[in-house]
C-alpha cells in the first residue's frame, strides 16, 4: 500500500501523540507556576504512545507519507522499544537528583522530541528523511547531554558530542549525494533495483558511498572506529539520558543501520539469507568492525573506575555483540540482533538505574562508593546490580544469556567460526570487568565514608521490575522471541 | 514417584527460598534449613538408589516436558548408571557439608542459601539430559561457588573466588559453543543427549575432532586437568572447609561426568582416535606431576588439593583404556576420590578451626593432644594412599589393570606414583601428628561430636566399598560396558603411539 498524506495519519497516532505531548508539555510549562507535576504529564504521554503502539498491530505493510516512511513489522518492533526506552528515561528522570535542578519544561518536551525522533529514524524509507531524522535526534540529544547547564563536564560533553556528530552526519550525507549521483533517487527500493540490477556498477563509487555513510550510522550506534565520543558523553550527560542515549538511541541506530542494509542494498534470497552487494567482501568487512568494536570496549572498560564510563565502554562492547548478528547476514542473525536488542534495553536501564540510585544518595559515581553496599544497607540494589550485571556477562538464568546464545548461534549456523571464538573470548574478558562492582559490593567491607542509602519507592519499584525481568525473561522467553520473529518483516513494496 | 529427579534438584531450591525468607532474627535456625533439605535430598537419593534397575542401559526415572519448542529445548531429566551414582555422591556430600559448615558466623542466610543454590545446580548437571539444560545448570553453580569463596574464604579470597569464575567461565563457554555446533550439523536440530548420542555418526571427523576438543577444554579445567588446573590450589587454600569438600568431593566430577556423558556418548569415533592424548597421556601427567606438587607443598591444605589433581589423573586414564576395568575403575574412583577427599578436607579444617593457620612445619605431636583426630587422619591417609580393605584401592586397581593392556608405558608411570603418594602422606603425618608435641598447642579439643559426625559415615562408606565395591560398581557396570562398546565399535586411532 502507498498511503498519502491523510490516509497516513491512521498508522502514525503515537507520532501525534507525541507531537501534541510536546506542544502540551511547552504551554503547561509556559502557565503552571508549580513545575513539579510536568514529569507526571511526560509520563502518562509516552505511557500513552506505548500503549497506541501496543493497541495497532501490523495488519498490513504499508508506504506512509508518500513513501517517506514506512509501517512494518520491523519497524514496530523498534517503535515498542524506543517507546519503553523512554518511559525508562522519563521514570528516571522524575528520581533523579540531578534533573530535579533543571528547567523541567524544556527537559521533558526534548526528551520527547528525542523519541519522537528515534520513532521516525526507525520508519526511515528514504534516505532524505534518514538524514533528517537522524540529526533530530542528534540535536535534542545535544541538548540534553548538556542540560545541567552547571556542570563542565556535562558541558564539555555535550561540545564533543555536537563535533563528533557534525562530522559524522557531513560524511554520510556526503555519500548520500554519492549514491542519488548513482541510483537517481533516495527511496530505499529504487536504490535497491537501481544497485542489485544486473549490469554494470561502478562498484569502486558505490564502496566509498556505502562505506561513508555507514560511518555515520556508525556513529550512532557508537561502533567502532565511531565510538569515540561514547565515554565522554555518557559520563557527562545526566544518568536519564545516559540511559536514554545507550538504549533508545542505539537502538534506533540499529534501525536504520539494518533497514539500510538490508532492505534497502541487499536482496533476500530464498533460504533466509541475504545476498549483499557484489563487489565487496561485506561480511569481512563487518566482521573486522565487529570484532573490533566488542575487543576494544571490553579492554578499555577494563580499568575503567566510574561506573559511567564502565557501562560507557560495555555499552560499547554490547553493540559489537549485537553487530555479530547483522555479520552474519541472515534472517536468523537479524532475528537474534533484535532479541539481543530488547534484552540490552531491560539489563542496561537497570544497571544504570542502579548507578542513579546510589548517585543520588552519595553524590558519588565511582566505584567506592560502591564498597561494601551490601553490609550497609543496600543489598537490594546490590544484588539487583549483580543480576543486571551478569546479564550483559551473559550468565544463564539472565536474558542477556539467552540473547547471547541467539547470536552465537546464528554465528554459528552462519558457519563464521572465528567470530564465534573472539566472542566468547570476549566474554569471558568481560567478566572480570562485570565482576568488579560485584566484588566491591559483597567482598569489601565499607571503609565508613560510604555515605548510607534510603530506599524509595518510584527508583526501587522500577528496579525490582527490571531485575525480576532479567531473570523471568532468562527462564522463558517464547514470547519475546516470537516478537523478535513477527518483526522480521520488512516491507520491500508489493 | 514420577518426579523424582525434579524434586531431588529443586528441594535445596525450596530451603534456600525459606532460608532467605527468615527474618533476621531466626537466622540460627537457617542451619537447620539446609540441613533438613540436603537430608530429605540423600533419602530422596537412596530411595532413587534402592529402585534403580542395574540391568539395563536405559534412562530411568524420566521426566520430559517441552520448554522453548521454537527452539527444541526440553525439560529433559533422566538417570543412567552413570548419573545414579553421581546423584549418590552429591547428596551425601551435600549433606556432610552442611555439618561441616556449622563454624560459619558471618551472614548465615546468605551462606546457607548460597550453598543450597550450589547443591541445585550440581545435582542438575548430573540429572539433565538435554543438553541446554545441562549447560544451564552447569554455568548457574559458578555464581554461588564465586560468592561462597569470595566472601567466607581466606586472606586472598578475592584473587582465587575471580580466578576460578574465569578459569571456568572460558571452559563452559566453549562447551557453548559446541554445543551450538552440535545442534545445527547434526542429523536433527536437537539438544537431547540421547538423540544427539544415536546420530554419532552423522558428523564429519575433523568436526567430531574439532567439537570434541572444544567439549574437552570445557570440561577439563574442571577435573581439573594439566595444565589447567592453575586455579584448584588457589579456590582450595582460600575457601572455607565445607566448600571445598565439595569442590573436591562434587564439582571436579562434573568435569569427568562431563566427558563420559557428552563426549564419549555424543562423539564416540573423535575419543576413539583422541582419548590416548588427551586423557591417557594428560591423566598420567596429572597423577605423576599432582603427587610431585603436593610433596613439595608447606600448607597442609595445598597439599591435599594437589593430591586431588593427581587423584583424578586416576579417573582420565582410566577412560582412556577403553576395557571394561578400566572404564569401571574409573567411575568408581570418581565415587571414592569424592568421600576420601571429603574426608581429608574436613580433616584439615579441624585443625584450621583450632590453630588457624596450616602451615606443615607449624605442628608436631599432635596426636599426643588430640588422639581419635589423628586416629581419623590416619585412617583418611591410609584411604587416600589406597590401602587394601579401603574403597581407593579397588577403583585404583581397576584402573591400573585396565589401562595395563592398552596403555603399558602410563601404567607403569601411574602405579608408581603410588610410592609417591604413601611418601608425601606419611612424611606429611609424620610432620604433623607424630614427633615431639609442640606446647603451643596444648589445651586443644579432640573431634567434636559435630566433627566426627561429619567423618564417620564417610569412613564407613570407605570401609564398605573396599570390602563389598558391587554396592556401586553394580550400578555402573551396565551402562559403563555399553558406552564402551559404543566407542570401540568406531575406528581407532591410526597411529597407535605409546601402546
């Protein structure tokens, strides 16, 4: 189906939604004195988007706004998580000592937007409206990494950020006007029939295009050798859009980074697997990023001793496990991408809840203060970070070990052998850094400068939710892989 | 009793869920919580015992129930003659430890449910026959394991609780992944031991080589086998005494189990042609270089933990030989390495408990002061030294004159580390229990009642199977021969060194 513009509307009512939240929230903001409540309202409208994503199932594919965005199952897969991201966010928000100081108004309307725009990078189906919604979400996550305005190090995050992302999104659309040049349009399936017919390619051109702009999406899901910006910006930004950043706008990267790819210039063929553009050694090529990217974070995380920047460089390292699923170049690798996906959203809100929660009653965010949390009062959200903790390891009875046993098996089935050895090296490297916190928290004894933690019901409650999910979701899992599997349908154009 | 085997893993499931739902108030009674769970766990264990039928081959007492069907994962439980006497083994090491661990003060709850979370996943191992499952319960036991060195153990507790977590981690990961491989080359998609062992032969030889390596890696760091076998000295000095009669006693079984359960059923043709390397010649390595470690030892309980390496370098070879001795022998020294070094260790943690250190040359005389505990350390030293009229000697004998007729040159090498065995265990006796009594300890107490409670049935089962072995040798034996028989049917080695 090739909708128009007012046909469209009836599948894009959680983007209204959110747009009207957004206009809400500012003139809310513009007339109550009493700013206190503005979380609530931001809370009830993405709690509100979720549920009209949740209420309209995929019946039929569809082409949307004239074929600049698409409706698929792919693309409600990733609509439910960004939207459960940013309930997660704005959850934590409303406990977060640090964004109690802010302009609530602004913080909350941005933090939308940001979603909003995370929603439209994910329906993406052409590559103008790709570009543009990539930089929507680049530049509200500019302003809310620099948001506490009295902060250097938030700021000077936000600076790094804004260059880093300034250079990323000029390459890639430099290789956007490359590939127009070649194929004559920027929708998705034209450049498809234009790259996979037969015939002569300048295949040298079409490489450097492809190349340039997946450094910009890169970028977005911080792989290496675009990563660089990961540990600074998500030490300095508040912990909400820390969170917000590692699970909602690396997933939406994911999005776009697989709805290009694949559908857009690789063509499916009848068992499952996808023929990438001839030419180039694809699979070496994403392999050599993919195991770059999981060996560097997990050595650079090894010393780290903020547990910002700790999960800053495992964040880094989980997206090159989840690239080992796009390697692959199957169904079957996209299928554990996705899972893999979801179980990142429920272990890493919750390992960085649990960093808010204790920096919200220390000040502190390194790892002493982490000492010894379980002999002073603090064993629930001690053992909730080990679970959370040993989920990203990959330990069984955690969703992150089933997301893991996913993707190692679509490696393996993929035959791609020595991914699958570098990844469980990986692995177990990881422990020793996931351990670490573990340690400190159950076999050091507190030195007594610690400071004590009060338990409060809003931070604890969403945390008990996340960890008695990890370990639920470890031991059965049908029906999120069954989710993973109906969105593995991308709408080619019928 | 169709859920037997369900029950029997999930009981210590249910105390430590009551265990931590005791109000910190009631924390002494936690004790007795674990000990009335691995109790009704070893009745559990002996009624499965009593009602095991010896003469067949086949999986008793299964349970199978669809878990994630997309994917062919099963709820698959089952016993063979090989599992039934595992099972044995760890609920009444389970069992002893609980007793054993009564000189624990510090965070009683977590401990005991730590230690109720450990005895779960052992038992699982031993009880799954799907091989996800198995997996599943294989990694689960390293979490409590970690935490009960990690935070009960001695001065550098946290460098021996991470060092035996990655040691591990990296074998089981790499059992991950061939059990991936398993699943997707062979002739069905499936995880189920029994299935996977009837499609043997479907797999290519350098896969079968190659998975079998990989399985081998995973599961020798537990036996644990040279030259992995770095991390066992260092978990055993710094775990407190129950924990590593059960580290001794349980868990480096699970490395040998691992091997005769998946690779000797699973990839028959690949051990055929490997198990003389692998297991032959690393085994005999590790009988003759264990013993040479444990005389140069000056802690008592390094000692022992290195007499324990060259203890199981006994099980490898003897299921390298491939004869119906030698595999029996083998299995059974699994069962007798697990009560004689339960022993020994409980052992040395009486006199930890008392003088709080272990260093050899520290003590001298004690058996003047504390009579029935050398008493009992002789007796636990003369088993360990596999005297006849004690269980070690059968099994060790089995293995010898098993591995005899395939493997002369090892024989030779494994029979005469028995001189040093009896040489390092009397020297050591002779350090510690004999000689002019050292004044520093007088006034100390003999075996309490809790201690020798702990050691005596131990002794008596040590006792029994050096007179009577049939009592567990009748269990194995079916299916040992016929698991045998399955690898000698494939094509041996081509080159036959050292024979």
């Amino acid at each position: 189906m090739d909708l128009g513009n007012y046909a469209s509307l009836a599948h894009f009512l959680p983007e209204l939604l959110l747009s009207a939240g957004i206009l809400v929230l500012i003139i809310v903001d513009l007339l109550v004195a009493n700013k206190s409540h503005l979380g609530d309202l931001a809370l009830i409208i993405t709690a509100g988007a979720l549920l009209l994503i949740a209420l309209t199932p995929v019946t039929a594919n569809a082409w949307l706004f004239h074929r600049m965005l698409v409706f698929d199952g792919f693309a409600m897969f990733f609509r439910a998580l960004i939207a459960l991201a940013a309930l997660v966010a704005v959850w934590m928000s409303m406990g977060s000592e640090e964004v109690r100081g802010c302009d609530q108004g602004e913080y909350y309307a941005i933090l939308l937007a940001s979603t909003l725009a995370m929603f439209l990078m994910a329906e993406s189906a052409n590559l103008l409206m790709a570009y543009l919604s990539l930089e929507f979400v680049s530049l509200t996550s500019y302003i809310l990494t620099g948001f506490l305005r009295h902060n250097r190090r938030s700021l000077e995050a936000a600076l790094k950020y804004l260059i880093y992302g300034g250079v990323a999104s000029g390459t890639m659309i430099y290789g956007m006007s490359w590939i127009f040049g070649i194929s004559g349009s920027l929708d998705f399936t034209v450049i498809n029939k234009a790259l996979t017919a037969p015939g002569a390619l300048p295949v040298l051109a079409v490489f450097i295009a492809l190349v340039l702009i997946l450094a910009g999406m890169g970028y977005k899901v911080a792989s290496v050798p675009f990563h660089m910006w990961a540990p600074d910006v998500y030490t300095g930004a508040p912990i909400p859009i820390t969170t917000f950043l590692a699970i909602g706008s690396k997933a939406a990267g994911f999005a776009l980074l697989t709805r290009f790819f694949f559908p857009a210039i690789s063509s499916l063929t009848a068992s499952g697997s996808w023929q990438a553009l001839k030419g180039v050694d694809w699979p070496q090529l994403l392999l050599v990023i993919c195991v770059i990217t999981m060996t560097l974070g997990n050595l650079a995380a090894l010393q780290q001793t903020n547990m910002k920047r700790l999960l800053a460089y495992s964040s880094v390292a989980q997206a090159g496990y989840a690239l080992m699923g796009f390697v692959v170049l199957s169904n079957d690798g996209i299928r554990a991408m996705l899972f893999y996906l979801f179980a990142y959203y429920v272990m890493d809100a919750g390992a960085f809840l649990v960093v808010m929660i204790v920096a919200n009653n220390t000040g502190r965010e390194d790892i002493g203060a982490y000492r010894g949390l379980a002999w002073r009062g603090g064993i629930v959200p001690a053992v909730a970070l080990s679970i959370f903790l040993l989920s990203l390891t990959g330990i069984p009875l955690t969703v992150g070990f089933i997301g893991k046993f996913y993707l190692f098996a679509a490696v393996i089935r993929g035959q791609f052998y020595v991914l699958a050895v570098v990844g469980v090296i990986n692995s177990v490297v990881s422990l020793y850094y996931y351990m670490r916190p573990i340690k400190t928290m159950f076999l050091d004894t507190p030195n007594g400068d610690e400071g004590t933690l009060a338990a409060d019901t809003w931070n604890y409650g969403l945390m008990s939710v996340l960890a008695c999910a990890t370990i639920a979701l470890g031991i059965y899992w049908a029906p999120i892989i069954a989710f993973a599997n109906r969105s593995l349908n991308f709408f080619l154009g019928a | 009793m169709n859920h037997a085997l369900t029950l029997i893993t999930f009981i210590p499931i249910a105390g430590m869920v009551v265990v931590l739902a005791l109000p910190q108030a009631m924390k002494d009674i936690c004790k007795w919580i674990a000990a009335a769970a691995t109790a009704v766990q070893l009745l559990i264990a002996i009624w499965l015992y009593r009602s095991f039928d010896t003469a067949t081959t086949a999986i008793q007492f299964a349970e199978k129930h669809d878990w994630i069907p997309s994917y062919h994962i099963t709820y698959f439980m089952g016993v063979d003659g090989i599992s039934i006497s595992m099972v044995l083994l760890t609920a009444l090491i389970c069992f002893i430890s609980v007793f054993a661990s009564f000189s624990i003060t510090r965070a009683e709850k977590a401990y005991y449910a730590l230690l109720l979370m450990l005895d779960a996943g052992m038992m699982g191992v031993f009880v799954s026959l799907d091989f996800f499952l198995f997996y599943i319960f294989w990694e689960v036991m390293l979490l409590p394991m970690y935490f009960l060195i990690g935070i009960w153990g001695g001065p550098r507790r946290e460098y021996a609780a991470i060092k035996f977590f990655l040691y591990t981690l990296l074998g089981s990961v790499l059992i991950l992944l061939a059990m991936l491989g398993l699943y997707y080359y062979g002739a069905q998609s499936t995880f189920d031991m029994t299935v996977l062992a009837s499609n043997a032969s479907h797999y290519s030889t350098t896969f079968q080589r190659i998975v079998w390596i990989a399985l081998f890696i995973g599961f020798a760091i537990k036996i644990p086998a040279f030259p992995f076998h770095t991390w066992l000295p260092d978990a055993h000095v710094e775990a407190p005494t129950a924990i590593s009669v059960i580290l001794a006693g349980v868990l480096l079984k699970m490395g040998t189990y691992g091997i005769l359960r998946v690779n000797f059923a699973i990839l028959p043709e690949a051990t055929h042609q490997l198990a003389w390397l692998f297991l032959g010649v690393i085994g005999t390595i590790n009988i003759v270089y264990g013993a040479m470690c444990a005389m140069a030892q000056t802690d008592y309980k390094k000692l022992i933990a290195y007499s324990s390496i060259s203890h199981m370098g006994y099980v490898m070879l003897g299921c390298a030989s491939f004869t119906a001795a030698g595999i029996n022998g083998a299995v059974l020294q699994m069962f007798n390495h697990g009560t004689v070094t339960a022993m020994l260790f409980i052992l040395v943690g009486v006199i930890y408990d008392r003088a709080h250190h272990r260093e050899i040359a520290g003590f001298g005389g004690l058996a003047q002061q504390m009579p029935l505990y050398a008493g009992m350390t002789g007796f636990a030293f003369f088993a360990g030294m596999g005297l006849p009229g004690m269980s070690a000697f059968i099994s060790e004998v089995l293995v010898l004159i098993g591995a005899w007729q395939t493997h002369p040159l090892m024989t030779v090498f494994g029979a005469a580390t028995a001189i040093l065995t009896a040489g390092y265990l009397l020297w050591t006796y002779q350090r510690i229990y004999l000689g002019p009594f050292n004044e520093k300890y007088a006034g100390y107490a003999d075996l309490t009642f809790r201690e020798a409670f702990t050691l005596v049935p131990l002794a008596i089962i040590v006792l029994i199977l050096g007179v009577y072995p049939h009592a567990v040798l009748g269990l194995l034996n079916t299916s040992l021969v016929h698991l045998n028989q399955i690898v000698l049917s494939t094509p041996g080695p081509a080159v036959a060194l050292l024979h």
